[in-house]
C-alpha cells in the first residue's frame, strides 16, 4: 500500500491594481500624449486592419554603429485619422454616434483607407506599472508592482476594405 502526499498549491504572485482616478473620466482626448492613431473622441480604441503595412527602410543617417534605428523607440508613424462626421459643438454635443460611421486613415499623402467605430463585445484596460512613493530598491519588495488603469478601451477602428487612391486636399 503507497501512501500518497498531497502538497499545498504555491500562492499565486499578487499585484495591486489601481482604479483611474475620478478626473481622468473628463479629460479631453484629443490633446494627450498618446499615439494620435490610437485617439477617438470616445477615447482609446483598438485599430484593425485587413493586410499588411509595409514600413519604409529606416536611412543610413537613422542606424548608430549599433545597427539600431533611431525611431525604433519613438515608433513609425502609419497615417493619419479623421473622423468627417465628428461634431462636437453639434446639438447633440459630443454625445451622438454617427461620427463612428465613417472614419478615414491616411497613409501618406496617396492612399485613403475608410473605416467604421465598433464597440467591443467586452471592455479592454489597459495598464501601466504606478510610481511607488519611496521605494528606491528596498530589499524584500524586488518583485512586488503596482499597475493602474490609465484607459477602458471601449471600441475598434475597423478598416475591411483596400485603400482607394487619393488627389488634392484631405476630407
């Protein structure tokens, strides 16, 4: 007769997160430091594109002796949104959704893709390690984070068509 041992199940690590405070609700978007391709006028929101962007070759004044490229932390800029139907000072104020309808991206200065705003069936957070007051490499605490909420991702930009050639003025 094998006599069998059971063995507690190790504690999973915990880490604390932290609600947006209360004034984050009201701030206005449209002069964050977020990327400017992820701003709507609801906020954050996912992009989805059906394909593939080809990213140009970064020049000889861009690599260091590295091989690393100067905008490889400051990102590649895809394009540009607008949203034609957004009118916040309208009756409705920025309260109406038929800005979500249409939504162009431009890429470059010949190319315009045509999208909508869809709501996602479930809400994103996204999270970002918090500052902690004080903890300058105290012994005991290397593991331990604090993340809070910066956003609620509530919708995609869904763009499902090829882009269409474009001439003259943007809109």
């Amino acid at each position: 007769m094998s006599s069998s041992t059971t063995t507690a199940p190790a504690e999973a690590p915990t880490i604390k997160l932290h609600p947006r405070p209360a004034a984050a609700a009201s701030i206005d978007h449209t002069n964050d430091n977020l990327p400017k391709l992820l701003q709507t006028p609801a906020g954050l929101a996912l992009l989805e594109l059906q394909g593939t962007i080809n990213v140009p070759e970064p020049d000889d004044d861009d690599v260091d002796m590295n091989g690393a490229t100067s905008s490889s932390e400051e990102g590649v800029q895809v394009g540009q949104l607008i949203f034609p139907d957004y009118r916040p000072d309208s009756i409705l104020g920025g309260e109406s959704t038929a800005w979500m309808k249409r939504v162009y991206m431009y890429i470059g200065q010949h190319q315009r893709l045509m999208g909508e705003v869809k709501k996602l069936p479930k809400p994103l957070a996204v999270v970002r390690r918090r500052e902690r007051e004080g903890a300058e490499g105290k012994e005991g605490e290397e593991g331990e984070e604090d993340l809070e909420v910066v956003e609620i991702v509530k919708y995609k930009i869904v763009f499902s068509q090829r882009p269409e050639p474009v001439t003259g003025s943007k809109g």
